[in-house]
C-alpha cells in the first residue's frame, strides 16, 4: 500500500469553508487549507452569494452540502483533486430549472 493510500484511509475532517468569486477553500482538521477553482463545481460558479453561504458540514465534517442548489462535495474528492462529476446535460437541466423559478 502506498503512503498516499494509508494517508486517505483517515482522511482530515473539514473545519471552516470559505468561497471567493473564484475558489473555494476548506481548512481542515489536520491544519492544511486547500483550494480547488469553483470551475471544478459549475452549481457553485452559476448559483448566487446567498446560496453559497448557505452551506452546512454533512457525515461528520466529512463533506459540505449547499441545500438551495442541490450540491455535495466531499473532503475526500477535494484532497484527491476530483471536480464534479455531473453530466452536461443534467447541469443544464439544473439551469433550466433555476430559470424557470
């Protein structure tokens, strides 16, 4: 087993979120900050300041979830670098949907 996996079976828990025009970044319970491009999570990007600081830590910090856009994103795929995996088409029906409300 490689370090990299030993280190990821006690991945860090999330403390504090924090989201900028342009990034999100997490400080975790091990001490680091990480920062990824909201580009990597198109419903954050598109969705406005009020959703996006309606978030709340979800499987004992061990995720965030934003309920006014229907989005999660773990700790783990954050450390591990992984942007969202929703299809095109469901983002724009996700879209279309914001539109019509």
């Amino acid at each position: 087993m490689t370090s990299l996996m030993i280190e990821l079976l006690e991945i860090p828990k999330a403390r504090q979120v924090s989201i900028s025009d342009d990034t999100l970044t997490v400080d975790l319970s091990d001490g680091r900050t990480i920062s990824v491009p909201l580009a990597w999570y198109p419903r954050l990007l598109h969705s406005k300041q009020n959703e996006r600081s309606n978030w709340r830590f979800i499987g004992d910090n061990e995720g965030i979830h934003w309920s006014d856009i229907d989005e999660d994103i773990s700790v783990k795929n954050i450390i591990l670098g992984q942007p969202s995996a929703e299809s095109q088409k469901s983002f724009q029906r996700w879209q279309e949907e914001r539109i019509k409300s």
